[in-house]
C-alpha cells in the first residue's frame, strides 16, 4: 500500500461505518414505528367491539322506547329537517329574511319604527295554572320530557304574621294570614339587551329586528355559555339535538301568521301575543291600559315579556327563592321528571345513568 493511499483508505472506512449506522438506525426506528402502529391498530380495534358492542344493546333498548328516546342513536335517527342540510327548520325561522343582529341592540329601540316588535303580555289575573300551555308547547316544537320551554310555576309571597287575634291557630300561637299564590307562567324573554346573544362565541344566538331571540341549531356547539348568561334560567341544553334551546315564540307559526301554540291553548285567555309598534294591537292597549312589570327589570336586559298583577316582590325575585308549590314543569334545566313508577334520570350521550328511586 501506498503512503499516500493510507488517508483515503481510513475516510472510506470511516464512510462506511457511518452508513452502516444510518442504516441501523432507520431500521431500528421503522421496527418501532411498525410495532407502535401495530399497538395503536390493537388498542383501535379493542375500542371498536367495545363501542359496537354497546350500541348494538343501546340501539336494541331504544327500540322498545318511545320515538323520541331513540334520536340519540344515530342509526335508528330519521331526518326531521331541524338540522340536516337543506333542512326546512333554518327555513321556516326566518322566511321573511329579518336581519339579525349580535350586537348594538339600541337599533331595536320603539324609536326606530321596526315594521314589527313581537312581545307578550301575561295577565295574572287570569291565569289558572292549568298547565294547558306546556303541554300544547311540548307537542308543538317537539320538546323532549324532562325539559320545558314554557313552565308553570305556582309560588305564595307573603307570610304569616303572628296575631292574638288571627283565624289560623296552631300550637305555636294564632296568625293572621298575608299570604298570596299566584300562577306564574315562565319562558324566554326575548330581551331587547339579550346576554345570551353576547356571550355565544360562534355566534348561534342570534336577535332579529323584529324582536325575537332564536338559536341558529347547527352553528351551536352547545358550550352552554349562552345557559349561564340568561338570568331567567329560560335556557336549556337540548338532550335530542345536543344543543342550547329554548322558547321561540313559536316562530315557525308566527312567520306564517299564526299565534305561539301557548297563546291558542290558553283556557283562561292570560297569555296575549302581538305587535308593540301597532298602537291598536291587543298588547299595545293592555300595556297602555293597565300597570305592568318584567321579571328582573333591575338586570338591564329590557325583557319583552309583560306581566300584569304581579307582586313587586315576585318581580324583583323571579320566583327563585320564593315558595314555589307544587310545580308540574319544575323548570328548563333539568333531565329529571316524575311519573308513576318513580324519579327517572334521563340518560344521555353526554353522561348520566337510568335509573329508579
């Protein structure tokens, strides 16, 4: 060998080592990756006979169940047009293409002459709480059970204060009775300042100018921020749709000139729909005719909805902490209801488990 040749000899050898590492190397990292893939497959496919295993019994349960309680299974689901492409719901909310609006509610004040202001004025005075208005509500915009858009509740305000002289005696003493029981119908408000338009990141919540708040369903993620926000607790998260809902004020009848479902089940005639920039409309003149208040005026939020007859106290507290008796519809957001077996927990793909008490 050549002295000269000693050099290029000891770079050749040292070449190859190096690529004999490399090629270790690669070999050592493709082993790896192929039995990495080779667990993620393993762990993959134990999930799936989990999971098929599970909706098999749970879409074998629900087919003995009530129609409604067998849309949470996707392969038993029926397009019902509220939220599939080119469904007629998104439609019907606004065929009469009323702009929406986010923010800068000030446009919705009487001042600016909308061609309409949806509102509604509840007498008191007539209510009987009879219930008819949840039911024909439920049935109207398919409400799922355990949920309401309109409730009932009936609430005493007042006291008993002691008297030596009073008609109601117990072994604590005699009393005088202050005490009073009202019927009070509850729903969405459609507030002209509307929180839960402004705290919806995406922008599901929506005001249109003619006074109604609605949900657009297939943008709502169902964060529920817009639930925390409303100080009516008038919103609730859909268990069938997997989103916030909440009263429309029937707007798939009102844009086809239709009164709400709750308005045309009233016995009593207490509630009373219409149009506030029509001077000569029912609730125009029972406003200017009798003393009405909102529930929670104090919050800001311009309510839309009127009560006449109200106890200052009720409107101020909005039946939170106040006696409430014996309410069929206990309120919006809730997954629990009565029925003649017991206290039932509605199951629901975002957890909870069935069961009886």
């Amino acid at each position: 060998m050549k002295p000269e040749q000693g050099p290029m000899s000891r770079r050749r050898v040292i070449r190859q080592l190096a690529l004999t590492a490399i090629s270790l190397s690669a070999a050592g990292t493709l082993l790896r990756s192929r039995i990495r893939v080779q667990s993620v497959r393993a762990i993959a496919a134990r999930r799936w006979r989990r999971w098929a295993g599970e909706a098999a019994l749970q879409r074998d349960y629900y087919r003995t169940k009530p129609r409604w309680a067998s849309w949470t299974v996707p392969a038993l689901n029926v397009a019902d047009g509220w939220s599939e492409p080119q469904a007629w719901m998104p439609t019907i909310e606004n065929s009469h293409h009323v702009s929406y609006i986010h923010d800068n509610f000030q446009r919705l004040l009487p001042v600016t002459k909308l061609p309409h202001h949806w509102v509604m004025v509840i007498d008191l005075r007539k209510c009987i709480g009879c219930q008819a208005c949840v039911v024909a509500c439920k049935s109207e915009n398919n409400v799922p059970v355990g949920v309401y858009r309109t409730w009932v509740q009936v609430v005493e305000t007042g006291s008993m204060e002691p008297s030596l002289t009073g008609p109601v005696v117990t072994a604590e003493g005699q009393f005088e009775p202050n005490v009073k029981r009202y019927s009070l119908p509850r729903l969405c408000n459609h507030c002209d300042a509307p929180p839960c338009v402004e705290v919806c990141p995406v922008q599901a919540t929506f005001k249109r100018e003619d006074g109604l708040v609605l949900i657009d369903y297939p943008k709502c993620l169902g964060c529920g921020y817009c639930i925390n926000a409303c100080p009516y607790d008038a919103r609730f998260f859909n268990p069938i749709q997997q989103t916030a809902d909440k009263c429309t004020f029937c707007v798939q009848r009102l844009d086809r000139g239709l009164l709400p479902a709750c308005v045309t089940s009233c016995v009593g005639r207490a509630r009373i729909f219409g149009d506030l920039n029509d001077p000569h409309s029912a609730v125009s003149r029972l406003i200017a005719q009798y003393p009405t208040v909102h529930l929670k005026s104090t919050m800001g939020t311009k309510p839309q909805v009127f009560y006449i007859d109200m106890d200052g106290v009720l409107a101020e507290d909005g039946a939170g902490t106040l006696n409430t008796i014996y309410p069929y519809a206990v309120g919006t957001n809730t997954y629990e209801y009565d029925d003649l077996t017991g206290r039932v927990l509605l199951e629901t793909p975002t957890g909870g488990e069935r069961r009886t008490t």
